[in-house]
C-alpha cells in the first residue's frame, strides 16, 4: 500500500500588498526675495479682484459749501470773478456738469488756489465720466494736504475714495495685462496712477514687487515706505514689505552685532548695534532686534535662545536679520545637489532662530532630500506652512507626511512580503509554525501601522495588509488542522509500508482509517467554504483510497486464508471424523460463497476464479 503525499499544505493564490508610494516633491526655490514669485502671484491676486470687483455705479451728491450759500445766479462777469464761481456752483448743483466745467475752468485761470472751484472742477469731471477722472485725481491730490473747511476737506475724501474705486481696478487691470511683455512700460504707468492714489497700498505693494523685480531695491524701499504711510488700506502688507525690503540694507550694517549673538552673546551683540549708523539704528527691524537682545541677555539658559516676544512677521524679520544668509547658502547647497553639506550648515543655524519660517522650511527640504528623522522634518514643515508667501511649504508637508506613512508601513508590507516568499517553495508543518509566529507579530504591530496612515492611499494600504495577514493567519490555522490530519495519516499507514500479512492487520488498519476519515469530515465541517475546502478535499479522497485499497488487500487476504484452510483441512495425513470434516467443508463454502457475494464488484478476477474453484472443489467432495 501507498503512504501519504507529498504536496500536503498549499496557500490560494493571493495578491502582493503593494507599498505605499510617497509623493514626491522637488524643491524649486532659491531664494525667498519677494521681488521674484511674489510679485506675479500678488498680481495675479490683485488681477483677478479687480476683474470680479462690482461696476462702479455710486454717484456722489453735491453738497454745500458751508461757506457758499448760493447768491442769485448771474452770468454777468464781474471783476474779480465771482460770478462765474457762483454760476459755476449753480450749474453743478443743477447737473449741468459741461457747462460748470466750463465756466469752473475760467474762474481758476485768475484764481488756480481757489479750494472750492477746484473740488468742483473735479467733481463735474467725475460725473461726466470720462477720460477725465485721471486728472479729477490729480487736481484733488495737493487738497489733501491744504488747510480747510471741514465739510470741504470731507466732500474732497469722499470724491477720492470714489475716484480711487473706480480707477485703481482699471489701473491694476492695465499692469496685470502688459507686466510680463512690457515691465518697464507697464511699472512707469503703475508709478504714475500710484502718485495720484497713495492712500492705495495694494498698489504700492505691487509697484513696489516690481521695482524690486526689475533690480531697483532703493526705489522699492521709498515705494513701500511711503506707502506703509500714507496707506488707507492694506497698510500692514506693505508695511511687511518695506521692512522686509529695508532687510537687505540692514543686515550689512547689523552684521558685527549678528556675529556677536552667534556667539552666543547678546550683551556684547546690544554694545554693537549702539555704535551703528542711527540711520539704520533707528529702523523698526533694529529697534525689534535690539528689544529680542535684551531678552536673551536674561533668557538665554539653553542651546537655543528664547523666542521673540513680537508678532510672527516682526519675529520674522529678525530671524532674517540673523540666518537669512545661512539659509541662502543652505539653497544654494541644495540647488547644486549638496544636500549633505546643506544639512549641516542648516543644523548649526535653526537652533539659534528656531520660530525662522524660512529656514524652518529649507531643513525640512534637506532631511526629506537625504532621508533622515521624519518626524523633526514634518515639525519643520509645520513651523513653514504658516508662512504664506513660501509658495512649496505646503506641497513640503504634503510629502513629508507620505515620507511619515511610508518610514511606518512600509517596512510592515516588506515583512508581510518576506514572510511569504519564505514558505513560496512548499510548506511543512514547522515552515508553518514559523509563517505563523511572524504574521502574529505583525499583526500585534498592527495598531500603531493604522495609527501612522493619515492619507487615504496610506489607509488603503494599511487596510489591504490588515486583510491579507487575516486570510493568511485563517489559511494557516486550516492547513494547521490539515497537517495535523496528515501526521495521524502517516501515522496509521506507517505500520503497513512494508504490506499486511493477515486479516487481522487489515482490521486494525480500517478502523484506524474510519476514525481518521470521521475527524477529517469533523474538522471539513468546522472548515469555511469555498478554497478552505480544497485540503480536506484532498486528504479525504487520499484516506477514501487508501480504504478502498484495503479492502482489495483484505479480499485478497481472506481468499487466501480459505484456500490454506481449505488445502490444509484436507490433507491426506490428517485423520478426521467424516461428520466434521463435512460440517467444516460446508461451513467454508458458505463463507466463501458470501464473500464471492460481497466483494463480487471490487475483486480481483484471479480471487473470484479461486473462490469459484473452492467452492465447486468443496460442492464435489460433498456430493452436492
């Protein structure tokens, strides 16, 4: 008889988890002067509110003069012009705009400082509402400043803001559609419309942004500081802007002070920034630098200073002040591809200014680049994206965060991997011992693999590995069960690989086969559906045959033992009484004609002629 098989435990075919792939980033900036990206993203901004900004359809009332109660209209010109002042108020009020116009016109050619007749000059230009809102502005602009009435000096505000509202769009409309064909031509026009609305800061922040673009940082600077002062709106950016903008002509000046604070002392840094030029002492950026010295004069306890009790712009500039020019030497080390280098330069800077957005952002770029400690590059990237004007902040934490999934889950799918190519030659049962023991590890570790995946494909991955360690650990336990089955089948087969020489044998053998195929139906049932069922399957078809092929031993076996009963009953050397012999020889036909019976379908024909040879031997001795 055969023994067990050789290809016992198998694993369905199964899908790789695939490892989470990281996004990828590519760092693009080398340097952070807002005279570069800024002024093209500020214009595409200010662009783009303009072309959604409301028709510009206000139209002011006229209001007296408290001074000019209106006298009985004349168009008699008298000797100092009045009348024509007084037919020119009348007019206007009565919205003969052209005709006051006119009449306004030749009244200022003898009196051009008059305030009232150029107010209204404007005025009549502004509800004609054509070309000649620009020179409405301009004749407006010196009133800002002269002494007067307080309800003129608030007719004249009024009239501007409006004037500013309709024409600033325009003009910024103007600049977006020409500045990157024709930047020269498009900043002079910007310059020239900004003379006549300074109160506009938008717009000084951008005409500033260009002349630091076109490489005139000097021009830029006044730009942005005369309009952090005579701005009305959106003074706090371009205040931002003319410190930053001042930085550049500050950090020379300040340099034997910076020096000192990398020294680690800020007594002898504050002894330098008094003997600076007061020029640049005087500075908001020095006064702030000075103020944070003072601090860390008492502060200063550990590697890195106290941080600046100042708003994040302000604090902003300072950093500048101090590591702007490691972190340009930084980039520069980065763009040629010395990441390493970069690294260490940055190293040595961040603790000294740990709140510099800036340079915050370089380092996390340089350990994501050379592929070390993610969690301090995603803290650095955190401190970078809350500035706003560092266009790749964002996009860096995006990838840093992959960067963080893929360091956790990815080393679990390369071992959920590994231990399966391990068992891809075959299985044994201590090949499964081990697949198990490692995929049980795996899965406790499971928690804290979930815990890292934040973006969705991190979850899908985690979740694909969650189920393939589940089947597989399920599959384990099955084929487990299999092998076990297996071993009680070698078992009860081993004591018969050399043959069964009796019944009695074959008997034993049976019923240890009955009970085997007893379990295996037990644990089939236990088992899932489908796949699960293909090693019981298997093993039961393998114990069926093995059972069936016991019986034909068995047959062959109780044929033989009749047909030595039989030869040996009938010897002629043995002495018996007649009676017994025929009760004997009867007994041994029946039992072979019941076998003949029974096992008619699976015997072997050489059996069933035997057994018909015995029982006609038997049947002719008896006579009957």
């Amino acid at each position: 008889m055969t023994g067990a098989s050789d290809a016992r435990h198998s694993f369905r075919d199964i899908d790789p988890v695939q490892s989470l792939r990281t996004p990828s980033f590519e760092f693009a900036e080398i340097d952070r002067h807002a005279d570069l990206a800024e002024h093209d993203r500020r214009l595409d901004e200010l662009a783009r509110r303009a072309t959604t900004a409301p028709v510009a359809d206000r139209l002011l009332d006229l209001s007296p003069v408290a001074s000019g109660a209106l006298a009985e209209m004349s168009l008699i010109i008298g000797d100092d012009g009045e009348d024509l002042l007084e037919d020119g108020r009348a007019n206007a009020h009565a919205g003969e705009y052209g005709t006051a116009l006119e009449l306004l016109t030749e009244y200022l050619r003898g009196r051009p400082e008059h305030q009232e007749a150029r107010y209204l000059r404007a005025f009549c230009m502004y509800r004609l509402d054509g070309q000649d809102q620009v020179e409405a502005l301009r004749i407006l602009l010196p009133l800002r400043d002269e002494p007067m009435d307080d309800g003129l000096r608030e007719q004249v505000r009024e009239l501007r803001r409006e004037l500013r509202r309709r024409l600033t769009p325009v003009e910024v409309t103007a600049y977006a559609r020409t500045a990157r064909s024709d930047p020269e031509g498009a900043l002079e026009r910007a310059e020239a419309f900004l003379e006549l609305v300074p109160e506009e800061g938008s717009l000084s922040y951008l005409v500033a942004l260009g002349q630091a673009k076109a490489g005139e940082l000097e021009r830029a600077l006044d730009t942005a500081t005369r309009g952090a002062a005579e701005a009305d709106v959106d003074k706090e950016q371009v205040s931002a802007l003319a410190r930053k903008l001042l930085l550049p002509f500050l950090r020379p000046a300040a340099a034997p002070a910076v020096a000192a604070f990398k020294a680690h002392n800020p007594r002898l840094a504050r002894a330098e920034l008094s003997r600076m030029d007061p020029r640049w002492r005087d500075t908001a950026v020095i006064e702030d630098f000075d103020a944070y010295l003072a601090l860390c004069v008492t502060g200063w306890e550990r590697t890195s200073p106290p941080a600046p009790r100042l708003p994040d712009d302000r604090a902003d500039d300072v950093y500048s002040l101090i590591a702007e020019a490691d972190g340009q030497r930084a980039a520069a080390l980065m763009q040629a591809g010395l990441a390493d280098a970069a690294e260490q330069v940055l190293a040595r800077a961040l603790p000294l200014v740990p709140g510099f957005r800036w340079l915050n952002f370089l380092y996390a770029a340089c350990l994501l680049r050379v592929g070390r400690d993610p969690e301090r590059a995603a803290a650095c990237a955190e401190i970078a994206v809350r500035d706003a004007t560092i266009a790749q902040a964002g996009e860096l934490l995006e990838a840093i965060r992959g960067w963080q999934e893929a360091a956790v889950i990815n080393p679990a799918v390369d071992e959920y991997v590994s231990a399966m190519k391990s068992v891809s030659g075959g299985l044994s049962s201590d090949l499964l011992t081990r697949l198990r023991t490692r995929l049980t590890v795996l899965e406790r570790g499971l928690p804290e693999v979930r815990a890292a995946a934040r973006s969705e494909p991190g979850k899908q991955v985690v979740r694909e590995l969650e189920q393939a360690i589940g089947q597989r650990l399920a599959e384990i336990a099955d084929a487990t069960v299999v092998a076990d089955l297996y071993d009680r089948y070698d078992a009860v087969m081993a004591p018969v690989q050399g043959g069964i020489a009796d019944t009695a044998s074959a008997d034993r053998l049976a019923r240890a086969l009955d009970d085997l195929a007893a379990r295996i139906k037990d644990k089939r049932r236990a088992a899932g559906k489908g796949a699960a069922q293909a090693p019981f399957e298997k093993l039961t078809e393998l114990v069926t045959a093995r059972r069936a092929e016991l019986d034909r031993v068995r047959t062959g076996l109780q044929v033989s033992d009749l047909v030595k009963r039989f030869n040996k009953l009938v010897e002629p050397s043995r002495t018996a009484d007649p009676y017994t012999l025929r009760t004997k020889l009867a007994g041994m036909r029946d039992e072979a004609r019941r076998l003949r019976t029974s096992h008619k379908k699976t015997m072997d024909p050489r059996e069933i002629e035997l057994l018909d040879e015995l029982i006609a031997t038997i049947s002719k001795v008896l006579g009957r």
